[in-house]
C-alpha cells in the first residue's frame, strides 16, 4: 500500500480473554516518541468482542486515539478474522507506523496483515527511530543470530510495520484519568470466511513468566546439573524472583525451555540480573542486555559476560551462592 | 487421497555461523547449508500423512540453483513431486515477494494439476526468524492458517474437516478447519524416521522441475525479488558493547566481601 497517510502512529493491542498484554503498553510509550518526532498522534486499535472497558487502560498509557472493532467472530483469536478486521481498519484510517507485539498472537497476525496490506514488516525489532532527514522509520533488528545489528527501512510503502518482542522497550508511565477519542469501526466479517473453530484448550500447568521478574537469578553450564539449579531457584525466591538459563544449561535437561533467556529464548529487562556460570555468548546476551543492572559470577576472568557487568564477581559460584543465600536469610530474619 | 505441498528453505546451519569482526559479514566458507529444522517437521508431517491416508507430496523452495540439494534430500521423506524456483530476479526478496514468488507458483502447480488440500510450511526459517512467510502465502492463496501446530488430531477427506493442535503462550489449543487450510509446524509435529534405502538411492537420482521468471507462471517483474521488496537494508553494524563496570577477585577479597558487594547492589536497585 502507498498513498498519502494520516501522521497516526498505531499499535495494535493485543488481548486475550479481556486481558491486554502487557507488551502492548511498552509499544505505546515508543509510539509515543516516534509520533512526537513525526508531530503526529498514537492510537491503539483494539480487536474483540465485548472489550470496550479495556479503552480507559489505553488511554492511561499514552494512547491519544483508540480505533475499535467488536464483533462477535473476535471473541477469541482467530488469524482471519483478526487479520481481517486490522487490514480493514489500517486500509480506511491508514496509519504511518504500525507495531505489533512479536508474541506468538503478534507475529501470526502480523504476517497476514502486511501481506493483505501489500507493504513491509520487520519482525523482532530491537530499536526504532525516526529519520530526521526522510522521516521514515528506522527500524533495527539483529540478523544472523546477533552478529550483527540491520537497520531496515520501509521507504515507499505504507503502514511502515514492525514487530518487537515483549521487554524491548521500558513500560511507560500509567496516568490514571487520561481519555481520549474512540473511534468504532465496523467490519463484516463471517464464519464461513474466518474457516476455523476453537473446539478445545489445553491450559499449561504452570506458566513461567520471567518477562517481568524484577530479579533474575541465570544460570549457564557452569552450574553443572539439577541441584545446582536448586540452589539458583532458593536464592530467587528470596529475592522474589524468576530464574533464567542459558540455552546450553536448557539443552542439557537441567532446567525447563520457558526459562530460556536470549535470542531463541526471551527477552528480560530486570532490576537485577544476576548472570551464574554463564560465559555470555551473545546470543545470550540479545536477551538480557537492557537489565538495569547486571552482576556476573564466573571462574573465567576473560568471559564476555563480564563486559557488560556492572559488577563482575571472578570466582566459583559454588563458595559465594551459599554464602550470598545466608546472608540474605540474616537481612530477612530467616536464618 | 490427500494432496499435500510442503515448502521448505535452504538456510546456513547458524549455530556455526562467524562473522568477519572487520567487515561485519557472513563468513560463508564452510558454513553447511540445511533444510530449515522446522521444514524437516513439516516434511516428516507430510511423510506420516502420506503413509496414513494415501496421496501426493509436493516440495517447493525459492532459493539459488544450489537448493536443488534440499529438494534432492526431501525425496527421501517419499516426496512424489519437487519444484525449484530459481531466477536472478528472484533474489534478495523479502517476506513480501517471497510469500509471492511462493504462492503464484503454488496456484500455477494447482491450475496445471490439482489443488491441495494442504500447505505445510515450517513455523520459521532458522536463518531470519520471521515466521511471515507462511501467513503471508496464506493471505494470498486466501486460505485460514494454523500458526505453531503440533499435532494434527484428526483428518476427514470426506467432510473436508481437520483438527489441529497449535501451541500458544497460555497452553494448547484445539482448532478445527475445513480444508484446505495452511499449517506452519513446530517441531513436534513430525519427527523424522530414518529412510529405506531406496529412497535414499532415489533421492540421489532425483532432480526437481525448475521454473523461473520466464513466463510459465505468470509474475508481475515488479513485485518479485528486491524490486518487489517495500523493506531495503539501510545500515549493517556489529552491535556496541555495553561498557564494563566494576569488577573483584573473589580468592582476593574473600567470600565476605564480595557477598557485602552484591548486597549493597541489591539494595541500591531496591530489589531486597
Ligand atoms: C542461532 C543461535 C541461537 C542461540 N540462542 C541462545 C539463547 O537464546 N540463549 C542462550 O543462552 N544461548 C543461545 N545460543 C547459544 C549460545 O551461543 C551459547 O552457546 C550459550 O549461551 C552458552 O551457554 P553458557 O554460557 O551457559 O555456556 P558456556 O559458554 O559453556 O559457559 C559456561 C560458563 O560457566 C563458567 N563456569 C564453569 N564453572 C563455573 C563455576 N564453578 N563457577 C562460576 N563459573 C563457572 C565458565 O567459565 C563459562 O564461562 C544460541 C546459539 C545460536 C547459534
Ligand atoms: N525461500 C523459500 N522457499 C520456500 N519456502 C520458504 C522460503 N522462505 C520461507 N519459506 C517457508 O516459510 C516458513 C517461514 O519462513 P520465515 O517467514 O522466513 O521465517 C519456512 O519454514 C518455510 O516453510
């Protein structure tokens, strides 16, 4: 698609069951900073049925504008139905950016939408700017398992899309009481067309959600088994924390996939990040590099984890781990 | 009996890929190309549909004259029918002019021959992660999409019907569809076997129908390779590296010390 855009800068919000991810918000405060550059607006638009309460949530975080199509085909994701409904709305009100969640419901959608759309995506996108001199999207992402960074731009065709990973970019500020305009879109859509039925759901047992741990406890192959990791998960829990692994520490059995920190594994930005046994490949790093604050234990005095530390502990983790463990039980009164 | 596509790409086994720190490129020597792993699910999901129901598999990729050797190896996952698009004007396609080149090569095979029931792609190509490809085909060829299947549950030539598991980030989800329908697959989806020897045999001997831009399926030059690309590659940098901070010797300070560190780091961060 080209032609002349309005200066909106969208994001889609993605829900499930009434409940917006929280990634969502995170977009909005980037769309936020690209649409100041742009002097234009943000807006969310918003898929579902019956999800017109989820509006004021929008606006709190920085939305100036909310698009909304209800219908009762969106009462749950479904890719054609969804994908319908954002093409229709981005064809009518045609937006300059549209970012999308990379979680598994974003990217299936986003693929779909730029396609119908006949414009450009770049998926997992790490840093976006605005050009001073052209004002197109400079949208940046790592290629080749984070060797190397590319900037893509998108400079003829409209929406420019991007898709970002959740813990990417800082959550902003909430503001309570901040409305704005809502603008409904109607959209036909059928079951005959949408062509796929939800007939059952399978619940995971226990979900782990590092994403938005305030602490992260890693660690790598260095921790060397099962109770190595025991000992990572007593010391996160009190801190009230998550444990995170490296992809070799996951291969080897010691620990669960949905713990993965890094390129093939999540995205994290904690408080802390306490990095155990791991050398800091950089595909690990991808994953964990925006933490506020990284502390590292390592017996290798040349490992990469190191250069990005902002305390770097040379040693064996097996002397200070326990020792760190009860020194925090003191400070809590536990010991 | 069920007609089955299955598309599949050629792509450099990244866990040995280097890079020139100097330059910032793709060190290409010696890095061995691969069927994408997700491709290799979806072709051993066909090779079980195919042993089950009956039927046609058909491979295609678009990719350099070279990815005639991953065409080659699907033969060994009982292939019937292998298609490689290579043209020069084919390359440097982004997602959009690949999901393109792709689906009207599909509706040409479906014109001359039969259509499918379904389009098995991987769930993402290991070498750009994008996972676009397959909605994108999807959109064109105006079929519904399954995205992270698992499992196919069930199978009904006669009414149509298929059942899909998908994985999404809250559990497992049940879908029915009606054929045909497009399924990106996860690695469990198919688990490859090994292959008789015949196959293998055959698979040496075998060597796919090519098509180009020449006309036999009808492209619009202008949407196909880089100048059917919207995205273009701006800058290419090698990432900076957050500066160093502070660092101790454990057997030089002791355990005490270097405890008293990290929890005045805690405290400062508020986390304890
Ligand atoms: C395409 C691709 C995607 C990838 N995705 C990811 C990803 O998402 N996440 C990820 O983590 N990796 C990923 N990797 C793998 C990555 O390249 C590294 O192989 C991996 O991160 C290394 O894990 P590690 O640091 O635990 O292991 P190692 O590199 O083996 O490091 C172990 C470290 O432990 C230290 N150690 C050993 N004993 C002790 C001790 N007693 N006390 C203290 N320190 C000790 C050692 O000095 C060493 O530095 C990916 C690779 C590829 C090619
Ligand atoms: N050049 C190609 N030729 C054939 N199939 C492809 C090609 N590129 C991508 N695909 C298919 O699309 C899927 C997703 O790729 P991607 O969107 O690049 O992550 C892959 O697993 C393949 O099934």
């Amino acid at each position: 698609m080209t032609a002349e855009t309005s200066k909106e800068v969208w994001v889609y919000i993605e829900q499930e069951e009434k409940a917006i991810h929280p990634v969502s918000f995170e977009l909005l405060g980037v769309a936020k900073r690209l649409a100041q550059d742009l002097e234009g607006i943000t807006a969310g638009v918003l898929l579902g049925h019956e999800v017109s309460d989820l509006t004021s949530e929008i606006f709190a975080y920085g939305a100036d504008k909310v698009y909304i199509v209800s219908h009762p085909a969106l009462a749950y994701y479904r890719h054609r139905a969804y994908a319908k409904a954002l093409y229709e709305v981005a064809k009518r009100y045609k937006p300059e950016i549209l970012l999308l969640p990379a979680t598994p419901l974003g990217r299936d959608l986003a693929g779909g939408v730029a396609t119908l759309l006949e414009t450009g995506l770049t998926a997992d996108v790490t840093e976006l700017s605005i050009d001073k001199a052209t004002k197109n999207l400079l949208m940046t992402r790592p290629a080749y398992g984070g060797n190397i960074m590319a900037t893509i731009i998108c400079p003829d065709h409209r929406p420019q899309m991007a898709s970002v990973r959740p813990r990417i970019f800082p959550m902003p500020e909430r503001k309570e009481g901040r409305t704005g305009e809502i603008i409904t879109v109607e959209v036909e859509l059928s079951e005959e067309e949408v062509g796929v039925e939800r007939i059952g759901f399978i619940p995971k047992e226990k979900t782990v959600k590092i994403e938005l741990a305030e602490v992260i406890v890693a660690g790598g192959k260095g921790i060397g088994g099962k109770e190595g990791f025991a000992k990572l998960f007593e010391l996160s829990k009190l801190l009230n924390g998550e444990v995170g692994a490296s992809r070799l520490a996951v291969e080897a059995g010691w620990i669960s996939y949905e713990h993965q920190v890094g390129q093939t594994g999540k995205t994290v930005r904690p408080k802390v990040y306490l990095a155990v046994g791991i050398s800091g490949a950089i595909q690990h790093r991808a994953g964990m590099q925006n933490s506020d604050c990284i502390i590292s234990i390592n017996i290798d005095p040349k490992a990469d984890i190191f250069k990005i530390s902002d305390l770097g502990i040379v040693g064996d983790w097996k002397k200070i781990i326990p020792a760190l463990i009860e020194r925090i039980k003191k400070e809590k009164g536990l010991g | 009996m069920l007609n089955l596509l299955v598309s599949i790409k050629q792509v450099p086994d990244t866990t040995n890929i280097r890079i020139n720190p100097e330059t910032g490129t793709l060190i290409r020597e010696g890095v061995p190309a691969v069927i994408n792993p997700y491709d290799i699910s979806a072709l051993a999901l066909a090779c079980n549909l195919k042993k089950t129901y009956g039927g046609k598999i058909t491979v295609i990729t678009m990719g350099p004259p070279q990815a005639r050797l991953a065409l080659k190896e699907a033969i060994e996952y009982f292939a019937d029918r292998i298609i490689l698009l290579t043209d020069r004007r084919f390359a440097g396609a982004d997602t959009l002019a690949t999901s393109y080149t792709l689906a009207e090569a599909i509706k040409f095979l479906e014109k001359t021959d039969r259509p499918f029931d379904l389009y098995l792609f991987g769930k993402q190509a290991i070498d750009g992660d994008t996972a676009q490809v397959g909605p994108g085909v999807a959109a064109r060829l105006n079929v519904p999409v399954i995205t992270y299947t698992i499992k196919i549950e069930e199978l009904d030539l006669e009414k149509r019907k298929i059942v899909v598991q998908r994985k999404t980030e809250r559990g497992i989800e049940i879908l029915s569809a009606r054929l045909p329908v497009l399924l990106t697959c996860e690695k469990e989806a198919g688990h490859p076997v090994f292959s008789p020897l015949s196959a293998i045999l055959q698979a040496q001997k075998a060597e796919p129908e090519v098509f180009g831009a020449d006309g036999r399926i009808p492209y619009d030059l202008n949407r196909l390779g880089l100048k059917g690309s919207p995205t273009r590659v701006h800058r290419v940098y090698t990432p900076e590296i957050k500066k160093q901070g502070k660092m101790i010797n454990l057997d030089e300070v002791g355990v005490e010390a270097a405890v008293e560190e990290i929890i005045k780091l805690f405290k400062a961060k508020g986390v304890l």
